[in-house]
C-alpha cells in the first residue's frame, strides 16, 4: 500500500473525531476544543466556560472514542467474516449475535431498565446466541461453513422473533419505546463507565483478528484446500468466530443494533486496498472507526432531535454502496 | 531404493459401501504414478486418502517409512502437496499472494510471509514460467495459467510428493502438453508424484507407472508401456481399444498411443 494510503487511513478517523468534538447544538471553538484536551495534561488557564468543558470532555469525548471503538470493531469484525465465509454478502449478524445480543438488551430492558444490567445481558445473550450456532453447525468434529450459515439463520431468527414476543408484552407506554428506540442503535449513553468496559473487549478482539490476518487469505481459499496447505481449520475459523462475537456483542450491548457497518466498509475497503487481509484488516479499522464518528455526529446534528444510528447508517451507507457497485460492476476490487 | 510413498492395505469404506479396497502401490524418489479409471472408480478418494485429508479404513499410508496418520495438518503440509480439480474463489488476491500461501505450513497460525517467503515464491513462479503475471489477479487468468499457478504455490510448500487430482482435465490441448511437460521436469528433481487422469495417453506420455482402477481395485499396475494394453483399456473402460506404436517421422523415436476403436 503507497504510503500516502496510510497516511490518509490514519488521519481521516482522528480528523473527523476532533470535529465531533466541536459540532453539536451547544458550539465550541475548534481551537478551545485543543485547549480544553491539553489542559488535562498542561498548566493552562481556562478561558472557557465549565459547560464547554463538561461537554467536551464528559459528553463528546466518550462519546467520540466509543463511536471509534465501536465503527472499527465492528468493520473489522465485518472483513473477517467475509474472508471466513468467502462471501460478500457476509455481515457481522450472520451468526446470529446481534439479534441474541437484542434480545437479551430487550429483556434487560422489560426487566428493570438499569443501563449496567441491560448491558451484561445483552452481551451474555450475544454469546451464548453464537455458541449456540456453532454447536448446530458441528458436523463430524469440523464446522462446515454452509452450516454455520444455516444454523445462523436459524438461531437469527429464533431470537428475532424473541424479540417481537418481548415487544409484544412490553408495556406500551414506557417499556416498549425503550426497547424499540434501544434497538434502533444509539450512543446516546456513551459515558466513561462504559468506554472502560467495552474498549478492552473490542481492543482485544480486534487484536485476534490482527493476528490471524495472513492466515485468514489461506482461509478464504475454501476449507479443504487450507487443510492441504497447513493451516489448522477448526482452530482458525474458532478464533475468528471468537474474535468477531466478543467484538459485536460488546459494541451491541452498549450501542444497540447498528446494521451496515460489518457489511459496507469491508466492500469499501476491498475497492482501496484489495483483497488481501494483512492490508484489509487494519484499513477496515481505520474506515470503520470514521465511518460511525461521521454518522453519529449526523446524528445528533442535522436534527433537534437525535437520529437513532441504526437508521442513519443504512440510510447513509445504501446509496453509497449502491453507487460504488454499480461503478465497479460488482467485482471484488 | 526405498519407496517415497508406498500404499499397504489400503480401503475406505463410506456409507457402508467399498470405495476401494487392498490397494497397495509404491512411488519412488523422482517416479510419477498415474492412477486411470473410469468415473467413480475410487481414484479421487484414493488420492484424498493419500494426502492425508481423508482417514484410510484400513491399512497405512507410508511416508519414508513413517505411518501418516501419525502426522499432524502442518507436518503433512510440509511434505505433501496437493492440486485440486474443483477450485473456486471470490477473492481476486494477485498470483503472487496465491503462491505465497504455498509457504502458509512454515509460518505458523499468527504468522505472515517473510522476505525469504515471497523469494522462494517467486522462484516457484519463475519455476512454471509465471513470473511475468505475479501481479495480476488470480481470478483473471486463464484455466492454463491457473493451474500452473496452483502448481507454483505447491513448489513453494517444498514437498517431498505431490498429488494431483486431474491436473488436465479443464485444459486446452497445448496447456495439457505444457503440465505434462512440467510434471516430467519435477520428476527430474526427485519429486515424486502421483496424479488421476481419464486420458490413457498422458499416462503414455509419463512412461514411469500407471495403475489401472477399476471399482476401487486396481486391475493391473506396473510401467505404463507394459500396462497399458488393449485388453486392459477393455476391461476398464469396457469399450474397443487399439493401442499403437508410431514413430516420429523426424526420427525421434517411438511412442506408443491409444484410441477408441470404433467399427
């Protein structure tokens, strides 16, 4: 990759994160914006008012790292799924997580509303909703991907309907607008609390997938052709399936369902950078992490009234890939 | 001299039905086995059993005197390589990142080329004589290049046997001439090889061995000159054969050929 490719790929996420800083209904001056920042390690006397600076650095900062956090994992978690099941039309649901991950957020939410429990459960019940995929999908000690599709289909839909039961139920004056607007996808509630739990989780997903990222190319050749050529099949695609589910269930739980990321930015990234993993995966991070800092900064600004993320990124992201397919015919450049 | 490879016993049973069974073959350092027969005579299995891939039933494969259901995905990787008939990708990596997967059982789960990794795998192009595409994308080449790209990134396992399941069978007639040519070139380097093919006359073109298989035994095995006979095709094959002697009339020599005999 040119290094003006990397250069781009790493400046385009922390561009956009500072402008996050700064946009919103409540102004602040790009350059108090750097003041404020620096003031936490610098002697520097402010100038500001202590609103500006609340909102700077206990709203919008969390705020802006978890949008990153969350873009990039879910990006990056896309891209592995795409090369594990050697398919393009691959997102980071296909195993079911995020519709089990909802569920239990619904549940969390039917229950008691507290944000620490709806989070637990959410990402509980996003991991147990893959294991479960992955013990359907055991045939003769190996794990055929058209199996894991499957058995992901069904386990999706089993919880999808969960979740329309759980609505159904839900008292229709508080309970259900929380469990409909929570689903939609927000980082409305992004505080530092959170950013401490996820993070590391993301962070270390994304570690996996980095590591296995050469492997992963073999991987994409097909099951069988991989085996002859040493690579350890089972053990592989269970990192990735590892990897993926701790990413998305973490960045569901605190996020809510944001569709679209998984399944665009690795097609972006593929038009870029190629096909080949070692670069894909990290320039998927970097898009990622942009993308959704972009999005949610639409989000709370173009309206007064904030647009749930899930509905803003594919009404965003649609259009812009429909545009980048018709334009190369569908080829995986 | 001691075998490379050698067969003692071999079956395989699925679904409670005999693929093949009491197969016994041995390819020596620098030999190339042919393994002919008709549609669902057991060949493919055979040569997945062979590779490891697939559990024998009963009997061992040898490998230089080792039992190769003792070694594990990697160990095998590094000593046998294997061509596949059906291939498929989606993703348009250049020729040069295929072949370097060749090297994939030397670098670990978490490991990823070194310098010394894409030279041996540009070696292996230059091998086949695909070094002028290294760059384009796999899924742009013709069917001739593609296989001999696949057997460039077998070169770069560095295998001491490879194994190939109808190299010829999606090629034109001049890329078929050019992978028997190449397969001739290895066995000079000691390499021993095995392949299926439906074509008794690439079995003549390659004069160490051939198996003859029919319904997962092998009906007769030896040097294909010897073993490759009317009688045999027939039985086979259960059609009319002629096999005949021609010589070159720029005086090379003589090779022997076969046809269907129609009346």
């Amino acid at each position: 990759m040119s290094r003006i490719k990397v250069v781009i790929l790493i400046a385009v996420p922390l561009v956009l994160g500072y402008v996050s800083l700064f946009l919103g209904r409540y102004g602040v001056e790009p350059l108090t914006v750097v003041r404020i920042l620096l003031s936490k390690i610098f002697p520097i006397t402010p100038d500001w008012s202590r609103s500006a600076q609340t909102i700077v650095l206990e709203i919008r900062l969390p705020r802006t790292l978890l949008a990153m956090s969350v873009g990039a994992g879910l990006a990056i978690s896309g891209a592995a799924y795409q090369g594990m099941f050697r398919n393009p039309l691959v997102s980071t649901d296909i195993l079911g997580v995020s519709s089990a991950a909802g569920f239990g957020a619904a549940l969390a939410l039917l229950f008691s509303g507290n944000a620490l429990e709806v989070q637990l459960a959410s990402f509980a019940l996003g991991l147990a909703g893959v294991g479960l995929t992955y013990l359907i999908a055991r045939v003769y000690k190996t794990t055929p991907v058209l199996m894991l599709v499957l058995s992901g289909v069904v386990v999706a839909a089993f919880f999808s309907s969960l979740i329309s039961a759980t609505k159904y139920i839900a008292d229709p004056d508080n309970k259900l607008p929380a469990v409909t607007y929570w689903l939609l996808g927000s980082l409305s509630g992004a505080s530092y609390k959170n950013l401490a739990t996820v993070v590391p989780m993301i962070g270390l997903g994304s570690a996996g997938l980095l590591l296995v990222r050469w492997p992963l190319n073999v991987l994409a050749m097909g099951d069988d052709e991989a085996r002859s050529l040493g690579i350890r099949t089972e053990l592989l695609k269970s990192v990735v399936i590892v990897c993926t589910t701790v990413i998305t269930a973490a960045a569901v739980s605190v996020s809510g369902l944001i569709g679209w990321i998984g399944l665009m930015i690795p097609h972006v990234g593929r038009m870029i950078v190629g096909p080949n993993h070692n670069v894909l995966l990290p320039t998927t991070l970097a898009m990622g992490a942009a993308y959704l800092v972009l999005i949610d900064t639409l989000a709370r600004t173009i309206t007064p009234q904030e647009i749930p993320l899930g509905i803003l990124t594919s009404v965003v992201g649609a259009p812009f890939l429909a545009y980048l397919l018709r334009r190369t015919k569908g080829g995986w450049k | 001299m001691e075998p490379r490879i050698s067969l003692r016993g071999g079956a395989f049973r699925y679904d409670k039905r005999d693929i093949f069974s009491d197969l016994d073959l041995d390819v020596h350092p620098g030999e190339v086995l042919c393994i002919l027969g008709p549609n669902g005579c057991g060949k493919t299995t055979l040569l997945r059993c062979l590779s490891g891939a697939l559990k024998l039933g009963k009997g061992t494969v040898w490998l230089e005197g080792v039992d190769i259901s003792t070694l594990n995905v990697v160990e095998l990787a590094k000593r046998i390589g294997f061509l596949f008939q059906e291939h498929t990708t989606s993703f348009p990596f250049s020729v040069l990142e295929v072949v370097r997967m060749g090297r994939a059982p030397y670098l670990g789960l978490f490991g990823s080329p070194s310098e010394t990794d894409t030279e041996l795998a540009l070696a292996a192009l230059e091998r086949v004589g695909m070094l002028p595409i290294k760059n384009k994308p796999y899924t742009q080449i013709s069917g001739g290049e593609r296989q001999l790209v696949l057997l460039a990134r077998t070169l770069a396992q560095e295998p001491e046997v490879i194994l190939f399941d109808e190299p010829t069978s999606h090629l034109d007639f001049r890329n078929q001439a050019l992978s028997l040519e190449m397969i001739r070139k290895l066995s000079k380097n000691q390499i021993s090889m095995i392949m299926t093919t439906h074509n008794p006359n690439h079995a003549l073109l390659l004069p160490d061995k051939v198996a003859l298989m029919k319904s997962g035994k092998f009906v007769a095995i030896g040097k294909s000159s010897e073993v490759i006979t009317e009688d045999n095709l027939r039985e086979i094959y259960g059609i009319e054969v002629r096999v005949f002697t021609v010589s070159d009339p720029q005086g090379g020599g003589t090779l022997k050929l076969c046809s269907p005999w129609f009346r």
